[in-house]
C-alpha cells in the first residue's frame, strides 16, 4: 500500500469511530418541537389501538363465555332428564 492508501484507510476508521448521533442543544427548535409532536401523536394513536384491542377482546371473551355457560347448562339440563348418562 502507498501512502495515499494508508492514510485513507486512517481517515475512514477515524471517522467511523467517532460518535454520529447529534448533539441536542445544536437542534434547531423548530426540529425538536415536530419530533415531540410526532412522539405525542404516536403515544396517542399507539394508545387508541390498545383501548380498541382490549374493549375488541373483552366483547369475544364475553361472547364465548355466555357459549361456554349456555353448553354447560344444556348438560346439565340434559343430564337431569335423562335416565341413562354418558359423557
């Protein structure tokens, strides 16, 4: 390798090795006010999605619960009337 070469490679580990991620107090404001906006309205619809799935899951659990009591109390009913019973 020439020299050229070496301190390319150099320079590209350099830079590689240096923290990228951008120092907060160089944001501009208006930049820092949209990410908080888009954070808040991201929590929102996040929590919106949530509620409907946990009112969405309670309705089917609901709904297969009256089933399940309705078959128990057709078995019961059925194993009260009958002489002879079987599983």
């Amino acid at each position: 390798m020439d020299t050229v070469d070496l301190e390319l490679d150099r320079m590209i580990s350099r830079r590689a090795s240096q923290d990228r991620t951008p120092d907060p107090t160089t944001l501009e404001a208006s930049y820092v006010e949209s990410v908080r906006r888009f954070n808040t309205r991201r929590r929102g619809v996040n929590r919106e999605a949530w509620v409907n799935f946990h009112r969405d899951q309670a309705a089917r659990h609901r709904r297969n619960l009256a089933a399940l009591v309705a078959h128990h109390e057709r078995e019961a009913e059925r194993l009260q009337t009958t002489e002879e019973w079987s599983v």
